[in-house]
C-alpha cells in the first residue's frame, strides 16, 4: 500500500492532473504527469469500461500500487494519474506489467 504521502487523494488536485498534465501513451494506460512538488503523488483509475466486476478493478489497482510503491525512486517528484485502457482485460498479468514497466520508463 501506498504510504499517505504519495497518494493524490483530492478530487480537485486529480481534476488539475488530468486538465494541466503532460500525457503518455501505451496500448494498455495512459498516464497524466504534472511536475510539481517535492512529493511524488499517484492516483490508479480502472474504470467500469476496463473490468464490470469490481474484484477486478481492484486487484488491477492493487497490482499497479504494489509496483509503483516498490519502484517510487525511479519517478520524478509531481502528481502522477494512472487510467487503465479497456484494451487491458485481454492480456496476462505479466504482460500488463511489462507494459507498465515501458510506460514507466518512458517517463523518465
């Protein structure tokens, strides 16, 4: 789980996000980045359209957190808004995440 600290929790710090952010595209997420701060913020978006079942959504959310937690070093400080692409259900785990991982490096 996320510490409190890199959470972006706020409806109106994640509207900004998704308004003033550069965004950066893969097959499977796309993700909004606001520079910004000295805390590196993030926020996971699963939508209904990705997965009906919310057991679903929330073990893809879980999957996505555990991952950025272990990895927060590599991020730039800003807020960060993670949206999940329908495309998404038809791939393995490993798949979603490797495609995380070059998503992740791109942002650097």
């Amino acid at each position: 789980m996320l510490k409190k600290t890199n959470r972006l929790a706020k409806d109106r710090d994640i509207q900004k996000t998704f308004a003033r952010g550069r965004s950066f595209f893969n097959p499977l997420f796309t993700v909004k980045f606001l520079p910004g701060g000295l805390s590196k913020r993030f926020t996971v978006v699963v939508s209904t359209k990705v997965f009906k079942n919310a057991v679903d959504r929330n073990r893809l959310k879980r999957i996505l957190r555990e991952h950025l937690r272990t990895n927060l070093n590599f991020f730039k400080p800003g807020d960060y808004a993670i949206i999940a692409k329908p495309k998404i259900k038809n791939f393995p785990e490993k798949e979603i995440l490797k495609s995380f991982l070059e998503l992740c490096l791109k942002l650097k």
